[in-house]
C-alpha cells in the first residue's frame, strides 16, 4: 500500500523486472534466535567482467558463488555487535524526529465509477503545490517528515530541475520504507546489513572506498565537494560490492543484470555519480534480491515501536522485542479488517481446492464500491479477501512465521518498443484485452491455485458464473454514448457490439433511442447518472466485452495440473504489438509480482485498467481516474468500469490520452534516476553513524537563494560538460 519515450531501450523486461522489486535498499530490522534476526532488502549494480569472472579462484559453495570486497569497520570492533542503546535511551540528536503516521483507514468507495472533475481537479491542485526552489522543497520536505532533508539534497534539486522532473515534492514512498529505520540505532541496522549480506540469492552494491576516506568527515564541506573546490579528490564509485548467487554463470548473469542496469543507469546520468561519490555520504552498502516478489513481512508492532522511538528521538532496544507472532495478520494493526475477519486461512493439504474457480464478484454483498484510494485499495490489511485470493499471499497460507521486515517498493521497467502510436479511433477493437501466462503461483494437486488472482481473471472472461450477471447502468452523454453501441439482440434497443475475432458476439441492453437525459456535464455532453444494477445474460455480455484470455501453453504447474489447466480455459494466440494496438481498453494485471508491462501500457494511448497489491515507486505520481482506471484485486468492478467507459467513449478517450501524456513527462528515465538518486541519499544517511551530520541546512539569508541557486546549476552544467568531454 506517476511517452513514445527512449527509456524502453534503457533495460530488457525480466532482469529488471526481477531484481528491482526490493528497491528499498535497506537492511531490515529482524530479531535473531529468541531475540533477533536480520533482513535486507536490496537494489542494483556493478563491474560486468570482475562479476562474470568471479568464480576463478574464488571459494564456491554447492549451488551459489559468493564474491565480497572486504568491508574494514572503521567504527566497530569485528565480532558480536554490541547492542548499547537500552530502551528508552536517548541519542544526542540535534535533527527534528519523523512524525508518526496516521493509521490509513479503510477507503470509503464512491457509488459512481467514474468521478474524473473531481479527480482531476485534485491533481491539478497536486502539481499547483509543487515547489519551485530549493527553499520551498525544503521546507516542504520538513513539513512532510519533521527533518532536515538528506545531505546533498540541494544537488539532487539541482538535477531535478534541470532535467524537468515534476512533483519533486512526491516521494513518501521512501519515507514510507526508510522512516522505522530512525527508531534503530545505526550500529545495530550496520551489523544487521553485514550479516545480510551472506543471504543465498542477495547481491550488494554501493560506493566503493578507493584509500582513505576523508569524505566522511563531518567537516567535510559539502558545497567544495560538489564543484571541485575543496580539492578534495575522488575518492568513492558505485560497484557490486558482494554478491551470494548461484553458480551457474548464465543464471547468475541473468539475477544480477538488474543490479548492472542500475549503476549504469545511475553513472550514465551525467553528474550523478560524481554528486553520490563527491558529496560526503561516506561508505555505505546496501542489499538487494534479484527475484521479482516479496520475501518479507514486517511486524506490525515492531513497526510502530521504531516509529514511536523514532517519533521520541531514541531507539528501541534489540534485547526487548515484541512477543512473536505468525502470518499474515501480524503485519496489520490489531483492529484492522483482517484481524476483525474471523474466516479461517485454509490448510493446504487438508483442504484442497477442486473443480472450476470461483467467479469474481458472485460473493460480494452490499451496493457496488470503486477505489478512489489507490495505496488503502492494496493494503490487504483493510481487504482481509486479497490474502485469500492474490497468489502473492495464497500460496503461503496463513502466512509466513514471524519474520519482521518492510514491504519493499519497485522500479518495474519495460524493454520492448513502444506500441503503435494509433489514434483513438483508429483503435477499432472495443474489448477489453489481456493476453497473459498463468503466473502468480504454483498449480500443484494439493494447492489452492483456482482462487489466484489470474485464475479468476481468466474464469471471469471464460463465463464462468451464474447465468445473469448484474452491471451497473451507465447512462449516456446524449451527444456520443451510443457511437460506442451497435444494434443488437434487443430490439429497437441498443447493444454492446464486439467488433469482430475471438470469442466476438452482440449483446442487446435495450436503451431506448429517444430518451432523454438530464444535462449534468455542460458543454461536454448531457448525461444521465449512473443507474441501478441490470441483470444481464452473462454469456452474451461477456465475449462482447473481452478479449481477454491465456497465452500459448499452460507454465507453472505439475503435469497433470498443466493438463487440467489446458482443458478448463481457452488458451489464444499471444498479441504482438500490432495486435494489441487495436484495442481501446487494455488490462493490467500482477503476475508472480508486479507487471512489468504497466509503463508499455501506459504508453501506449490505450485507456488502461489496472488490479495490483503492489504500491509502486511511482504511485504516489500518478491519479486514477485522471491516468487510468484502478480495479479491485475482486475484479467486482471491473465490468461496471467497462460498461461505463464503452458508454462514455470521450471520457475513456480523455483518461486515456491523459495517461499517455503521464507515462512522457513523468516516467522517463530521467524520473527514475532521480528517485534511485534521493533514495540513496536518504538510505545513506540513514546508515551513518553520525546522521545528524549527513542533514543538509539551507542557508539563513533567504536574498541569497536566486544567487545560490544558479551557482549550484552553473556547477552541476559544468560537471555535466566535463564528464561528457571525457566519453
């Protein structure tokens, strides 16, 4: 619980798709034994020959290949860390401690499915408050998280400025995911993150220490460092500072190329790196996972143990932690629907699931809801239903023991070319299309894989169900409602009408041609609200409105599951681009983790409707209902939704180009360096044994910022002009 762009020749889909979903690059905190143990959670980089070379020479254990560049601890004995701070003591801190969060309370759903003034007018209100200097985003920045910002944050503003990124205001995903680690004492997160390090499948990247390292230095001036001045030399550079990965050199190539990707596209940026190595962060590592889901669930009560102590100023005491607790529900607050929700979690192998899967929806009681909350909509802590029926937490039962770690963010990124930049209305086919494998869990005979969420997605489009099913009347503008109908089965009425290849039918829904509506949209149309609930003939609304199917061949399941897969769904041919840049309205939907496909899809012009549990690096960037369309894990909105829009075709038309122009201006390459960048900033800091000393403070005279502020730009195009002389 934010283009056609250059930034798809920047990664190939699957490396990067796997190692930067744990992007949050910090060790987490886990209670060892009885009393603590450690995690990490991990991010990107390095030297391609030193790392595909490694194995000569070096020590190789039965399946994986460890590579570490000696880290020297400059402030602790090697050995047993000692854990000096007691609870409740307090650290001397001169920074202004994070306020704690309020807890998220579950979204209260709009009744109408389409509320795009309303949206739209709060995102334009989002971008009117972005700052415009480095004054405003600092104080912006100390009203958001009650500190100093991180040092080397004025650089950072720098390279934001000039390279046109919007919202710089927008990043509490990091603060999300990197504020618990004020309540932990830095020696203790340091000594967690070396252990860490030795996980099976893990890799660590970070600045590299080339002599003495005079940059960690408090004194260390930060301004010197930045244009040269200090005469300070370079001492530090991003590399793959170890790596535990299995010995097989094409599958260890392939679960590091997203950590290589990253330096590259870090040191690439020009200015970048130097502003990272130059700026007086000190040595610093950080742990990555290459695979492409989570690994790790945080304790709820731990969490808001190091919030309150990091709210306080002090830190919690390792020797002292919460009582254990198992599953799912540890990580959700005590009161919270999934605590509150008494169904039992079922046994695997007791309670195995048979025959079709269940249908999206059929359960649900009480009137229709839509998100208008996109991080409340994917906490399964408020939707106890999405633990049972998302294969990310299906496949685990109950959940894991209790291990206690942050839910990582992610940096999904597409490789492929860009779709065909069709108009709307050159996009002919007004189906709603998904083509897919059957990922996001294990189908085996004892499982439970008929209620995963791409189960249920293809169960859906199958027609599985009820004979009727009920969708909400749309209304209609009355000068554009019915371009999107065709006659159908209803008479004089009007019909959904597909337009022609697989699974295409004509679905009448009896609008009467002459009826009148009431004028609720001025000059953009008349429109009559949403209406009550209609039951309609399921296996007619259905293939009129999807195209939505399995690609190929069953993947991921026994041999006899695979059987049973292939015979209960249709399996269609694959789209390739030219394909699927027919269709108005697109489906995105997880897989084993996230899609790595939403960024081509947003591109694409199409109008894109969205499932996922997985809050992202860019979501707090982008607006539903402005950008695309946010579907329930249920689906049970997902028709309602589709009606609506293949109702309202200027509206879908808006929203959809709306995206597209998003996916441009604020998912490029430069966006994504930019978040890579302040997130190192602030883990950083976060990691040192001084932090107060890693804050940076804007100067006092405020008539000094236009002066300061083109200084520092002159800087950084200086920098900029030298690095590329060199290339």
């Amino acid at each position: 619980m934010s283009p056609p762009a250059p930034v798809y020749t920047v990664f190939r889909r699957r490396s990067l798709r796997r190692s930067a979903l744990i992007l949050v690059v910090l060790p987490v905190i886990f209670f060892q034994g009885q009393f603590m143990r450690e995690m990490g959670f991990d991010a990107q980089h390095s030297t391609r020959i030193a790392f595909k070379y490694a194995g000569a020479g070096m020590g190789r254990a039965k399946e994986t290949i460890t590579h570490t560049r000696v880290q020297e601890s400059q402030s602790e004995p090697e050995g047993e860390v000692e854990f000096k701070a007691g609870k409740g003591q307090r650290r001397r801190s001169t920074h202004i401690p994070p306020l704690r969060p309020a807890p998220r309370q579950p979204p209260r759903h709009t009744p109408f499915p389409f509320s795009s003034p309303r949206a739209e007018s709060a995102w334009a209100q989002k971008l009117s408050r972005a700052s415009t200097t480095l004054r405003a985003a600092v104080s912006e920045y100390r009203r958001r998280y009650n500190r100093l910002p991180p040092r080397g944050f004025d650089a950072w503003w720098v390279y934001a400025k000039v390279h046109g990124v919007m919202l710089p205001d927008e990043y509490d995903a990091i603060e999300r995911d990197l504020g618990p680690f004020w309540g932990v004492e830095p020696s203790v997160l340091r000594e967690v993150q070396r252990r860490w390090e030795g996980h099976v499948d893990s890799y660590t990247i970070g600045l590299e220490v080339d002599g003495d390292d005079s940059s960690s230095d408090p004194d260390f001036d930060v301004e010197d460092s930045f244009d040269g001045g200090s005469g300070v030399k370079r001492k530090h550079r991003l590399a793959m500072l170890n790596f535990t990965l299995p010995a097989d050199e094409r599958v260890r190539l392939e679960l590091a190329a997203g950590g290589f990707q990253i330096i590259d596209m870090l040191c690439e940026a020009p200015g970048v790196e130097e502003a990272l190595t130059e700026v007086g962060l000190g040595e610093w590592r950080a742990v990555f996972s290459p695979h492409d889901n989570p690994n790790l669930v945080l304790d709820h009560e731990l969490r808001e143990m190091v919030l309150e102590a990091a709210r306080k100023g002090t830190y919690i005491d390792p020797l002292h932690p919460p009582p254990e607790k198992h599953g799912w529900r540890a990580a959700c607050p005590p009161l919270s629907p999934a605590w509150l929700d008494g169904t039992p979690f079922p046994d695997y192998e007791r309670e195995p699931r048979e025959g079709w899967p269940s249908v999206p929806g059929e359960e649900l009681e009480g009137p229709k809801t839509f998100i208008h909350d996109p991080l409340a909509a994917m906490d399964p802590c408020l939707h106890p239903a999405d633990l049972r029926t998302h294969g990310a937490y299906l496949a685990h039962g109950a959940g894991p023991g209790p291990q206690r770690a942050l839910v990582p963010d992610d940096l999904p990124h597409e490789g492929r070319p860009p779709p065909l930049g069709l108009s709307w209305a050159e996009r002919v086919d007004a189906r709603l299309q998904w083509r897919g494998s059957n990922t996001g869990i294990w189908h085996a005979a004892d499982g439970r894989w008929r209620d995963a969420h791409r189960i249920r997605l293809a169960a859906l489009a199958a027609g599985v169900g009820s004979t009727n099913v009920s969708v909400l009347d749309p209304g209609a503008p009355f000068d554009e409602a019915f371009g999107a109908f065709g006659r159908g089965g209803g008479g004089s009425g009007r019909g959904f009408r597909a337009q022609g290849g697989e699974g295409s039918d004509t679905l009448g829904f009896g609008f009467d041609d002459d009826e009148d509506w009431d004028d609720e949209e001025g000059d953009r149309g008349r429109r009559a609200p949403v209406g009550a609930p209609i039951s309609v003939p399921r296996a007619r609304l259905v293939p009129a409105l999807f195209d939505v199917a399995f690609a190929d061949r069953p993947l991921n399941c026994e041999g006899a599951q695979c059987a049973v897969l292939e015979g209960m769904f249709e399996w269609r041919k694959a789209h390739d681009l030219k394909t699927a840049a027919r269709y108005k309205y697109v489906l995105d939907v997880d897989g084993n983790g996230w899609s790595s496909r939403f960024k081509r899809l947003m591109n694409s012009g199409s109008l894109i409707f969205k499932a996922t549990t997985y809050p992202e690096w860019f979501t707090d960037r982008l607006a539903p209902w402005v950008h695309y369309v946010l579907i329930q894990n249920s689906y049970s909105d997902l028709l309602d939704a589709l009606v609506f829009f293949r109702a309202h075709d200027k509206a879908a038309e808006r929203i959809a180009a709306a995206g597209r122009e998003w996916s441009r201006r604020f998912w490029r390459k430069e966006d994504m360096v930019a978040y890579m960048y302040r997130l190192f900033l602030e883990y950083a800091r976060v990691m040192s044994l001084d932090r107060d000393a890693m804050s940076f403070e804007m100067w006092p005279d405020e008539r000094e910022d236009a002066a300061r502020e083109r200084a520092l730009m002159a800087r950084w195009e200086r920098k900029t002009e030298a690095k590329e002389e060199e290339e």
